[in-house]
C-alpha cells in the first residue's frame, strides 16, 4: 500500500462532510435535489455553476425512471408537470424507420398478460404465423402493439395515469414526460435550495489537489474564491471540467457505432393538441425529434456531418415546423461514447460529463439519475475505498453499453438504402452481444434481458418487430394450446384493450383537468 494509500486507510469510517457539485444542468441540479433529500444534517452542499456558459438547453423527452425520481424526492406530480410545463409520455413513434412510410410505436409497459408458462408475444407469433399472407386472418391477429394498452391510447391521443386492480388493463399504463429543461432544472434548483443546498454564481477556472495523492480538496473561482470540500461531482457538461480536464479519465469513442454528432434545435408554436408520444422521424443522414410541450413544440435534427451540413440540416429541420419559430436554430456538437472511470480519486462524473449517448430513446437524464443514485449506494467516507470506486465505474459501463447496443438496434436494423447514410448503418459492424441477440430473435422470437439491462423484453420486442426484423419460428411448446381457443382468448384481449383505451380522457382534457400550467393548453 502506498503511503497516501496508507494515510487514507486512517480515514476509514469518517465521513463525507462538505460535497461540491460543479455545473447546474439538469444533472447537477438532480444531483443536488437528491443528496439534499437523503444528506445528514451535517452535510452541506455548495453548487457552483456559470450563467456565462449556461446550460445545453436541450432533454425534453424522458423515460418512466423520472416519476420514480420524482417520488424519491417526494414532489407531487401534478405540480411537477405544472411547473415544467410538461405533458405525458406513453412511447416514441418512430417513423420512417424500418422502410420510408412505415411507422410504429416503442411504448412503455407490457404487451398483453403475462402467463406463468408462456411468453405472451410466443402465442401472438404462433398467430402470425398461422395468419401468414391472409390479409384477413392477419387482422384478426393484429399487430403486437394491439395488445399493449399504452400504444393503443398513444394512437388514440388519450392518457390517463395508470389504475388500480391487477387484471386491469388500465393498470398495466406506464408513462414518462416531456418537460422544459430549464424550468425543471428551476423546480429542482428550488426544491434543493429549500433543503439548504448554498448556489454559488461563478466560473470554475481551476482546483486544488493534494500534493501526496492528487485528490481534489478545493475549486477556485475566477474571482478569487476557493471552494472546499470532500467530494467534487462534476456536472460541467460535455467539458467534463474536472474529471477530464483536471484528472484526465479520458473517453471511449462510439461513434463507429453511432456515427450522429451533430443537433439543432429549435422550439416552435404548437398547433395542435400535444400527442402522449415524442415522434422520431428518420431522415436523410439522422432523425428528428418532435415533443410537445404545454407551452411549446420541441424540435430538433440530430445527423451525422459526414452526410449532411450544418446549412442543410437546418434547412430541413425548419421546413418541418408546424408552426412559428420561437427561438433562433441552435447548433449542438456531440460524440457517442463515456469516459473510461466516471469516478476517479474523490470526483464523481455525472450527466454529459461521464458520456453521451444520443438522444433517440431519451436516456441521458435517466443515465444522470441512475449516476446519482448509484452514488448514494455506494456513499463513501473519507477514506474513498477503491472496491466502491470500481463497483461503480463497472456498473456504469455495464448500463452505458447495454443501453448503447439498443439505439445501435434501431439504425442496424433498418431496411432503408435510399442514402449513404442509411446504407452506411444497415452495414456497420455491431457489437457481438446484440448481433447475437438479433439472431436469436430472428430464429425463434426469442429475447432475454441480460442483467439490469434497462429495456425490458417488451421494448426489445417493439424495436425488434418495428423495425422489420421478422422471427422464422417460435416456441413450439405454445402449440400445447388449442388453436380455437388461443385464436378467441386473443381476440378477447385485443378487445379489451381497446376499449380501456378508449374509456380514457384526451391526453389535453386530462392536463387541463389535472395539471395545466401558467401559459398551457388553451381548454379543450
Ligand atoms: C441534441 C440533444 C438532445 C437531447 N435530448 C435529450 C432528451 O430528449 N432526453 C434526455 O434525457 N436527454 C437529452 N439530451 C441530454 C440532456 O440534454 C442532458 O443529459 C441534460 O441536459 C444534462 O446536461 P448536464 O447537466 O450534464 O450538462 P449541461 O446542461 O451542459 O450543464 C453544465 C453546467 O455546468 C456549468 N459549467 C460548465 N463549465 C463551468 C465552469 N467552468 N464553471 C462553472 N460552471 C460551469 C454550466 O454553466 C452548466 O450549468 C440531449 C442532448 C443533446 C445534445
């Protein structure tokens, strides 16, 4: 053991008393939110972030993970939504995917009921494959996302929460949001500064590190203050100011797999009312997102600049507004990929600091939280023992790679050859695990989650079936079943489905009745 090894072996069982968090983002500002609910009295937390550089502005569309942070925090949701101007999320729809004119629904929550003995999307298959070209029997069997109670409302434009009863469909609802970034990183900044979080306005423009061990004791100001403290979490952006300026982590480059390195972006007037889905539209060298917001319209073009300038992308995105322009275009550089160690020494990388994954499943705000969370797991002491450091930065390689292999799914599995861009994806070579799980799905529909992998069975299914890719077989030991019987058992479910989707309010009837912001949905 070395001697400043040694040394910090004395501080065993000590603990953390001063945190610093450096950026506030959305990250820094959940980091903050969090620890403030969970700290000792003792604990304080200073957050330094700079109103020159500013925040990326962009992260409007989440995941289901987000109401779980929310309620971790304890904040009524329907003042969240209020507050952030936000609407529901049921999935994404993504368009133009798998061929020009194809369009299909990744949503949250499970297909059909789940049986002790079967798969359930193992009897639909056995469906499909009875119905084979029959346009009719095809429209008996419809298509998976007849039977998941989330796409059925998202095509119908209805939302509800879910309810209560487990052999209620309705139950089987699960929702996310699309906010406002900057008025949740305000809610959060409100909510932490009221449980004694210090802000502090300035420009980080260096630090200070012991001399025995390089462990970071201080940042300082461009105005000559210096902030002490324990543990520094860096949530500086894409700069990664201190753990890749200072302490050098370094960076795994992905972007052989996901070659998209560039946005803009721009929010325009709502014209219509707000669907319960962000829509992601393929086109030519990318895609484009759409949210609506209570207040707004998100839009933006995330492309690859090997295949389309910045003038053509901007073009493009601006000839899709459905209405007036609020803000100028805004232009947004990126590389897919992570640092190698997202905690290094006593400094913890979270949000665009650790790694960047493009925005095309909305998980870079979940990737923050999970950062977080996994933090507050593995909380150290003064000591800063090296089994949690590594723990943590192996489980979240571990969640960046199985999360990355799922947005590779949706470009490797297009059937698209009309540019070079597309042609480019259908042909890049992808990681083994998810070349073999396409495989597996291919053969025999089968999928498996591996480990935490955070896209269920039922995402993967979704993505794997809309984007064309068709299982030759299934399980035969489904065939145990009468034929009859499977045929009018589905057709009931189909049903009910529907028609509990229909019993649903308008996604904007429910934010007017529940949850509508200051400046939101005129009534419906
Ligand atoms: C095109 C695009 C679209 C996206 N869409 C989504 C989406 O739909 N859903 C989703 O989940 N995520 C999305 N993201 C990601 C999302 O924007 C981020 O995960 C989220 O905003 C968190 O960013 P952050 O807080 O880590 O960094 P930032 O927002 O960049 O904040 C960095 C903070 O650090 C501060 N700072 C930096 N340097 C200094 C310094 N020297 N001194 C003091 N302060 C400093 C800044 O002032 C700022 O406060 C998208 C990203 C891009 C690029």
């Amino acid at each position: 053991m070395s001697a400043s090894a040694s040394e910090r072996a004395n501080l065993r069982g000590q603990p953390i008393r001063r945190v610093v968090i450096v950026g506030g983002g959305t990250s820094g500002w959940m980091a903050a939110a969090a620890l403030a609910r969970m700290a000792p009295p003792d604990l304080s937390i200073t957050l330094v972030e700079s109103d020159e550089i500013g925040t990326i502005g962009v992260g409007e569309a989440t995941i289901p993970t987000l109401a779980d942070f929310n309620a971790f925090l304890g904040v009524d949701e329907d003042d969240f939504v209020r507050q952030t101007q936000a609407t529901f999320k049921l999935g994404i729809e993504f368009v133009d995917w798998g061929r020009m004119g194809e369009r299909y629904l990744h949503p949250f929550g499970v297909h059909g009921h789940p049986t002790p003995e079967f798969k359930f999307h193992q009897l639909w298959l056995r469906l499909v494959h009875w119905a084979g070209d029959d346009p009719e029997r095809r429209a008996l069997v419809g298509d998976l996302g007849d039977y998941n109670v989330g796409t059925v409302a998202a095509r119908l434009g209805r939302f509800s929460r879910p309810q209560a009863g487990v052999h209620n469909v309705l139950s089987t609802i699960r929702h996310a949001f699309h906010f406002d970034a900057g008025l949740y990183a305000r809610y959060l900044r409100a909510y932490a500064e009221a449980r004694g979080v210090v802000r502090l306005e300035g420009m980080v423009v260096g630090a200070q590190q012991r001399p025995q061990d390089g462990f970071f004791e201080a940042v300082r100001l461009r105005d000559g203050r210096v902030i002490e403290g324990d543990l520094f979490i860096d949530c500086s952006g894409f700069r990664g100011l201190l753990i890749n300026g200072v302490l050098g982590a370094g960076f795994i480059d992905w972007s052989r797999y996901l070659p998209c390195d560039r946005a803009v972006a721009v929010p325009y007037e709502r014209t219509a009312p707000p669907d319960p889905f962000t829509r992601a539209t393929a086109d030519l060298a990318g895609w484009r997102w759409r949210i609506p917001l209570q207040h707004r319209m998100g839009s933006g073009y995330v492309y690859c600049s090997d295949h389309l300038s910045d003038q053509a992308a901007t073009d493009r995105l601006v000839s899709q507004a459905e209405g007036r322009l609020l803000a100028d275009v805004r232009p947004l550089r990126f590389t897919a990929g992570l640092r190698e160690r997202f905690w290094v020494k006593n400094c913890v990388a979270i949000g665009l600091a650790g790694g960047f994954l493009e925005p095309l499943e909305s998980t870079s705000i979940h990737l923050a939280q999970m950062g977080v969370a996994r933090l507050i797991l593995l909380w150290p002491d003064l000591a800063f023992g090296q089994a949690e450091i590594d723990e943590y930065n192996t489980a979240a390689r571990l969640e960046y790679e199985q999360i990355r292999n799922f947005i590779i799914l949706h470009y490797k599995a297009t059937r698209r050859v009309d540019t070079e861009f597309w042609r480019r994806c259908g042909a890049m070579q992808i990681p083994d695990g998810l070349a073999h799980k396409i495989e597996l799905f291919a053969s025999s529909g089968r999928v498996f989650r591996f480990q935490d992998d955070l896209f269920t069975e039922d995402s993967w299914l979704a993505v794997m079936l809309g984007q064309g890719v068709r299982p030759q077989g299934y399980d035969r030991l489904v065939d145990r079943i009468a034929h009859d019987e499977l045929l009018t058992n589905m057709g009931r479910l189909k049903d009910v489905v529907l028609k509990s989707a229909l019993s649903l309010p308008a996604h904007q009837t429910f934010i007017n009745t529940h949850c509508r912001g200051a400046t939101g949905i005129a009534p419906a």
